[in-house]
C-alpha cells in the first residue's frame, strides 16, 4: 500500500507546476561504479520539488556506502536483502511520498531539465492531467560515451499522446526511466508483478494506460547506460521469456471488458510480433544477422500486420538508432 501524499493531492488530480512533488524510485544492485553518476543526475535537476528513494538490494560491493556519502534531505534511503528489481522498485514504490512517480534505474542518468519538462508538459494539460508523461531517451555506453545515434530519431520521429491502451497492447511507447506516472493512477495499478521480466515495465505501463491519457514531451529527458549484462541484452532474446507479462495483461478483466475475444487475439499476436521485431533488432546491433532474420520471420508468422514496422525497426538499428 503507498503511504499518503504529503502535498494533500486529490486521489483523482496530482497537483502541477511548481507545487507538484515527483517521488523518484531508484533500485540499485551492485551498482558502485555507476550509482554516483545516477543520484548526481538527480541532484543537479533544475526543478526542485523532488525526493529521491533509493533501494540497496542487497548489495554485496560499495553501493551501500556510497549511497550514504549523500546527505541531501530529499535522499531516503532503505535496504533490503537482495529480491530483485521488481522487488525493490516495490519496496520504494511503497514509501514515495510525491504526487508524481518516476523509476530510474540506478546506472540511468536524467538529463538535468528532465522534471522540468516533464512537469510543464503535466501543467499544460491540466485542464485534464495526464495518467503519465514521458520523454524520450539516447543511449550511452558503460563508459557514458553516446551509443548510437538515437538522438537523430528523437529529433524526426514523433511518439504519440493521448488514449493508448489499444497502441500499447501492441507495441512499447517508452523506455521505464523516462516517465512521471501520476501517483493515483500508481496506487490503482499497484506493485510491480514478480516473474514478468524483462517486461514488467510493460506490463505496468499497459495497465496504467486504462486510467488516463499519456503525453510525449518529444524531448530526451533520460540516458540509458547499455551494458553488456543488461536484462534486454540476454534474457530478453528469448522469446519465451515474454509470455508471463502477455497473459497477465491480457487476461485483465478491465481489457475483457473493453476488447472483444477476437480483439484481443488480434492485439495479442502484432504484440508477440513486434517482440519478435526487437530481438531482431537487438541481433542485428551484436551484428547476429542469421538470427535477426529468424526472429523478423518468426514476428511475421505472428502478424504480418508487423512487418513494415518490424523491417523499419531493423534496418533503424543497423544505423544505430
């Protein structure tokens, strides 16, 4: 259950502007190379109103101490014995005290103007506030160089706003770190669920899209590190791996009630295929092409509704975007 919000928000409207608080949930794991980098980020944030909840699980190297080395009031900090990523987004989801929530992962930095942005795009609708606002995101190395060049998409490539239960059903808008979610829409979805990954995120996303409109900034507003151990760049190439998350969005009673059966099996399928889509991708980035080609026809088998999108996708990767 998420403790009450400090500001006194409606449980129907966040507050926006300066007077809205963004709760920041960052799990953080083995991460001592990289986490000062990620608190920094928040620290030097433009917009002031934010705290920032970090969980150690169960770290075995100096995250730990470094994390006490931070001494800013905004900082909270809880450990807990090592459960996972779910699980310590969980626990921080369970102590925020914002009107507004954004998961950053403890090798992610935020762009200095990040909330900033974020929040006056949350005030310029605030005739009807949003369910979630997100940016978009370019890729760095383990080193922090850039990796790719991402941010010539960002530039041309407009992501949508507005009703997207029916588009995230089949697709993926945004990467977890770049989006404020409203807390009351937070507490209607509730906790992250456990032995969904690699796409938990989704799957929380998806059902936080029955609950209100999201808007595109159409701005980078974060840096996602790319390292070679990453959940995505392993597990996630097994197509298996994604089947718990589908069932338990689409076996949601709210989306039953919303989409006819046919429906449903017709969103399910582009979203198997558009999976199938992005492990090419990922493939052709490691230069895998016999396994790309098997992942883009297997996506087809799916739902050949996909495949322009699909190819679009492959060949965007293999200009590094």
């Amino acid at each position: 259950m998420i403790v009450s919000t400090s500001s006194g928000a409606s449980t129907t409207r966040a507050p926006t502007g300066g007077s809205a608080k963004v709760s920041i949930v960052m799990p953080a794991y083995n991460t001592g190379f990289f986490i000062a980098e990620a608190v920094e980020s928040v620290l030097a944030q433009s917009y002031p109103n934010w705290e920032l909840v970090i969980i150690d699980d169960g770290s075995t190297d100096n995250t730990g101490s470094i994390i006490e080395g931070f001494t800013d009031p905004r900082i909270v900090a809880l450990r807990q014995p090592n459960g996972g990523l779910t699980s310590a987004r969980n626990l921080g989801l369970s102590n925020v005290s914002g009107d507004w929530v954004l998961f950053l992962d403890s090798d992610d930095l935020l762009r200095p103007d990040a909330l900033d942005v974020l929040i006056e795009a949350a005030w310029a609708r605030r005739a009807r506030t949003p369910a979630v606002v997100y940016g978009d995101y370019v890729r760095i190395d383990e080193t922090g160089a850039k990796f790719g060049r991402r941010d010539l998409l960002t530039k041309i490539r407009k992501r949508p706003s507005g009703d997207l239960v029916r588009f995230l059903l089949q697709s993926f808008v945004m990467m977890i770190g770049t989006a404020i979610v409203r807390r009351d829409v937070a507490m209607k979805v509730g906790q992250l669920r456990a032995g969904l990954e690699p796409m938990e995120d989704w799957a929380w996303f998806a059902l936080a899209s029955l609950h209100g409109e999201f808007v595109s900034v159409g701005q980078t507003t974060t840096l996602y590190r790319l390292r070679k151990s990453s959940l995505s760049m392993t597990a996630g190439l097994n197509v298996e791996r994604y089947r718990p998350a589908l069932d338990v969005v689409f076996d949601n009673p709210e989306l039953r009630q919303r989409f006819s059966d046919h429906e449903l099996r017709a969103l399910r399928a582009r979203r198997e295929a558009s999976i199938c889509n992005f492990i090419a991708a990922q493939y052709v980035r490691v230069r895998n092409y016999r396994a790309a080609a098997r992942a883009y026809v297997t996506g087809m088998r799916r739902s050949i509704r996909t495949a322009p999108r699909g190819a679009g996708m492959i060949a965007l990767a293999a200009f590094g975007l």
